[in-house]
C-alpha cells in the first residue's frame, strides 16, 4: 500500500519536534543525572557530619561505653569496636536498625581510634530512610517533564508560525502559476528576495515560462508563414482544376474525380485560412463554424474519396448503416469533421491487418443487403449515435 508523501508543512513541523524532543529529552536527562548526583552527595554530606558528631560523643570507658542516641525519629546507629584479629564486637545497635543492604536507605560510616589502643578502632553507622531524597528526585522529573512537555507546546506553535511564514512564497508562486491559463499569457511569478532555494526556484520557474512562451510565439510565427506559403499554391491549384472543370471535352468520369479534389482543395484552404486566423489571435483552439450537415452524406462523401487507395491496397472497406435512425442532421463543422473522418480511414488503411477487410459501423443502413462476414477484423469505430 502506497503512502501519502509528507507534504513541507508536516515535514518541517516533524523535524522540529524531533530536534526540541531530543534536545530536551538529552538536556533534561544530563541535568537529572547531574541534579541526582548532587542531592545524593548533599544527603550524604548532612548523613556523614551528624555520624562524626555522634561518634565523637561516644565514649569508652570503665567498661561501660556512652553512646548518645540520635536527635532525629527515623535515624538508626550500630556502634562497633573493632580490635585487629578479632571480629568486630557490637557495642550498642538501635531498635529496627535495616542492616548494610536494605533497600531503602542511606547509610554512611565513621570510625576513630581509641587513645589506649592505637591499633582499636571505634566504628559507627548511620542510616536513614531515602524518602526524602525521593521526594526531592521526584519534583526535579516533574520539572522536568513540565519543561519538556512546554518545549514541545512551544515548538508546535513555532513551526506552525515559522512553515506558514516560509511557504509564504511558495504559496504565492501557485497562486500565480494558477492564474497562468497558456504560455502566450504567462506572467512572471513573484520572486522572494531570500537569496535560498526558493528564490532559485522561482528564478527556475520564470525562466521555464519564458521558455514556453518563446515557444507558443514560435508556433504562432511558424503557423502564420506556413499558411502564407500554403495559400498561393492552393489558389493556383484551385484556379486549373475549375478552368479543367469547365471544358465542355472533359469525360464524366474525370470531371467526378476533378469536383472531389476541387472541394477537397477547398476545405484545405478553409484550414490554412483557420490556421492563419490562430496564429493572429492566439486562439486556444481552432475556430468552429457550426451549420447543419447531413451526416450520413458527409460519411458516404469521405469514404468516396478514400475508396481507390483501399481498392489499390486490396482492402475492402465496409459500413455497416442502422436502419433506425430517422435523421442524421446534425450541428457541426463540415470541414472539422470531414478531417476527423479522413483521419480515422487513413489510420484504418494502414493499420488493418492485411488481407482482412476494414468495417465502420454506422447508425443507418444506407447499402441495402450489406452484411459483416464472421471472418471481418473490426479496426475501428468511428461513428455511432
């Protein structure tokens, strides 16, 4: 399944948020990481100072050691003497004291030397609840996650902002590449003077409508003189075949195949003059000179004219006519049409597998007992109403 390509607004929209997402996302986690260290490294500090100050209020002596008892609720303190060679001897251990590796607290330990034995030291552990630091971690995500969830509020308002204002341009070159209906009116488009891709591009597209419409001047000067050239030799042409016409000598048949070429010449020189006309007035389209034509007529006439060249190929050519049709005027150009009719039996002639006949299917039987034989390749339909 083929996707939508992106169009520039969501891309530039996209690239946006992924550079503040990962800005952000790599920012606040340096800062996270940095902030976690440093409040942990403050917890222990206030945890280490409250344990030297503990121990140096620890006493031994007389057999019977002073340990003063921590001031804060959730503290817990183990009191060791440790000698050399021997197992540490446990001197004093508070009520519900987590141990060296629960989970849950920060513990931090001291020790100090007893004066009478330099090698014996004494060692004390100090442990509190890491709720607090938690809690502490806890509102620095939040900022966090409130500053990155901001960055990105902020990003989509600025790349909404920022892709309307850069395509801003581009939305002006459519606007006027719209308004260009051909090349012969094409106005230049709006170039931005930013000195980026979009003023090439603009540069690019003005350059190609010049282009375009030296080209549609060259098709106009080219038709205007090609139909200057045609118009003398089609006069000539049709000034000897009228003056042949009119020998009284000229045989029947002669004088039936002169009159086609006469109006044939005659429907060239209503196209050179169309053509001449274009070219003038930079027509969009040849111009249409709507009267009622007999269709049917104009059908039999065309085939008449092409007839010989399909009987000097050995191709017949068969019309196949339907008899219900009541009439066959229609509105159209004649000279237009009888192009369009030609054209379609050249192409038939010499197209058509040979040595098979050629069929137009008409809408009127105008050959009586005229049928298609199964054998019959169709190679083209023309006319049907």
């Amino acid at each position: 399944m083929l996707r939508r390509p992106l169009s520039l607004r969501t891309s530039l929209f996209l690239a946006l948020a992924l550079v503040v997402v990962l800005t952000t996302g790599l920012a606040g986690g340096y800062q996270y990481v940095h902030l976690r260290q440093v409040l942990s490294r403050a917890d222990d500090a206030r945890l280490q100072a409250r344990a030297t100050l503990l121990l140096n209020r620890t006493e031994i002596g007389n057999g019977r050691p002073v340990v003063p008892l921590p001031d804060q609720l959730d503290e817990r303190i183990l009191v060791c003497y440790v000698a050399p060679g021997y197992p540490p001897l446990e001197i004093f251990r508070s009520a519900g004291w987590p141990g060296t590796t629960a989970p849950g607290w920060r513990r931090v330990r001291v020790q100090r030397t007893v004066i009478l034995r330099p090698d014996d030291h004494l060692e004390l552990w100090l442990a509190h609840p890491d709720t607090a630091l938690r809690t502490e971690l806890a509102q620095v995500r939040q900022g966090l996650l409130l500053t990155a969830l901001g960055s990105l509020l902020l990003a989509v308002v600025l790349a909404l902002g920022l892709g309307k204002v850069a395509l801003r341009p581009l939305r002006r070159m459519a606007q006027a590449a719209r308004e260009v209906a051909t090349a012969r009116d094409a106005a230049p488009l709006p170039v931005p003077t930013t000195h980026d891709e979009m003023q090439e591009l603009a540069e690019t597209l003005n350059a190609m409508l010049r282009r375009l419409s030296e080209g549609a001047q060259l098709q106009d000067n080219f038709l205007a003189a090609a139909a200057h050239e045609l118009r003398t030799p089609l006069a000539t042409l049709h000034t000897g075949l009228a003056v042949t016409l009119l020998d009284p000598a000229l045989p029947a048949t002669n004088q039936q195949q002169l009159s086609g070429q006469l109006e044939e010449i005659r429907r060239l020189s209503r196209l050179v003059d169309d053509f001449l006309l274009v070219s003038r007035l930079g027509a969009e389209a040849l111009p249409l000179h709507l009267l009622p034509v007999p269709l049917d007529e104009l059908v039999l006439a065309s085939t008449d004219r092409l007839l010989p060249r399909f009987r000097a190929a050995g191709r017949p050519l068969e019309l196949l006519f339907d008899e219900q049709v009541a009439s066959y005027q229609i509105l159209a150009d004649a000279d237009k049409l009888t192009t369009v009719l030609l054209n379609l039996l050249e192409n038939a002639l010499r197209h058509a597998r040979r040595g098979r006949p050629c069929r137009s299917l008409w809408a009127r039987s105008m050959l009586p007992g005229l049928c298609l034989p199964p054998s019959a390749t169709p190679c083209f339909i023309p006319w049907a109403t």
